[in-house]
C-alpha cells in the first residue's frame, strides 16, 4: 500500500509599493507588491511550506532563511523547484495540491489558470492535480483592508516506487 502523507501550509506578506505582485509564479498588475525577502510569492510560500511538513522536513525558514543573501529577491518559484528535489531525495513526489488565496484586491480568477500551468510544470505533475481558488475577506482583517495578502495550502505527497530487483 502506498504511503500517503498531508501537510498544510500558511503564509502572508504585506502589500507595499514599489514591489511586483507575484503570485503562483505570475507577475500580476497591480498598484502595491508582496514585501519579502524573496520575491514574495504567498502562493508558493505556503504550497512550500506543506510540502515540506507533510515530508517532516521542516519549513521553508530551515531551508531559505531570510537573512541569508543569497535568497534575496530569488524567484519563488525557483525554491519551489528546490523543494520538489529535496522531497525527491526523500523519496516522495506530490500527489496533489489545493491552495487557497486570500486578498480583497487585486481580482485573481483570470490569472489562476497559469499559475495552476506554472506548479504543475516545477512538480511534475499533472495539472488536474493542481487547484488553486482566491477568495476576499468581506473588507474584514488585514486583507480586507487591502494591507496584505495570505494563502493557505494543503498537499499530500506519496512515496516513490522502489524498483523491484
């Protein structure tokens, strides 16, 4: 029987000028950016994050600490990518992913489909294993006020097959 494991993951940053909005490893048009170290990507800081506790390997902090120059304004998407190799070498891989994007504005459903294309390409994985949905917050909390953005992930990965000898 295949072993399944879940993890979730949560992330926020504040909205700023002067920053691009990257979500889900597209470059949004928007008046305000997410601040971070990296570029910001929510989207994937979360999706990151569950990967990583379902594998029991921590959380991106651990991996790409945000005092360490070398991650200075890196590509979300390209931690991602690192992070699918380090479960690889744990000998898991990605069943499936379900994130959900919290902000007030900007309006995310016509970006959604290439973000879904973007994930699916880094882990390998079909796109129909690949949901991602945005929601508002009614004007309530820090997102409502348009202050910043969250998101929250829930992923389960699957032990790889062992070759039989």
């Amino acid at each position: 029987m295949d072993e399944i494991r879940v993890g979730f993951g949560y992330d926020v940053h504040r909205l700023v000028e002067e920053r691009k909005l990257i979500l889900g490893g597209v470059e949004i048009p928007y008046e305000k950016g997410l601040l971070g170290h990296s570029d910001a990507d929510v989207l994937v800081h979360a999706l990151m994050d569950a990967m990583l506790g379902a594998a029991g390997m921590g959380d991106i902090g651990r991996h790409f600490p945000d005092n360490d120059a070398q991650y200075a304004g890196i590509s979300s998407m390209l931690l991602l990518q690192r992070v699918t190799e380090l479960l690889k070498q744990a000998n898991y891989e990605v069943n499936n992913v379900d994130v959900t994007v919290v902000a007030q504005r900007p309006k995310l459903a016509g970006f959604i489909p290439q973000m879904e294309v973007n994930i699916a390409e880094v882990l390998q994985i079909g796109q129909d294993r690949i949901n991602i949905k945005a929601t508002t917050t009614e004007k309530l909390g820090f997102t409502g006020e348009g202050l910043g953005i969250s998101a929250y992930a829930v992923c389960t990965i699957k032990a790889l097959q062992q070759e039989k000898e």
